[in-house]
C-alpha cells in the first residue's frame, strides 16, 4: 500500500467528488495513478467547470 497525498478522493460508486485539502489516503500503488486522473478529470467536470458567481470566478483566477 502506498499513501498519496490528493486534494480530493473519488467515489466509484457514485462518481461523486468531494475535496477534501491535501487528503492523504492509502490505496495499492498499480491503482493510485488511475485513481488520480479519474478523479481530476471527475473534478474538472463537474466542479472547475461548473458556473460560479463572478466574484468567485475572479478570485480564483
């Protein structure tokens, strides 16, 4: 097993999201890659390009 340290965890069992600062979790090392990018493609989708206020917008630009 091999901990990695991610600001977000991915669920498989309801494609959901959630972030969490810097999570360290433990997952065996052949899976923690494909776990990473499932989850940042995940995150880009359905948070980073959500549609927010333009004052949060602004703010993280």
């Amino acid at each position: 097993m091999t901990t990695i340290h991610a600001p977000f965890i991915f669920s498989k069992d309801n494609d959901d999201v959630a972030f969490t600062p810097w999570l360290a979790y433990t997952c065996p090392a052949s899976s923690c890659f494909i776990i990473a990018v499932g989850s940042w493609r995940a995150a880009k989708d359905r948070i980073f390009l959500r549609k927010r206020p333009v004052h949060e917008s602004r703010a993280a630009t």
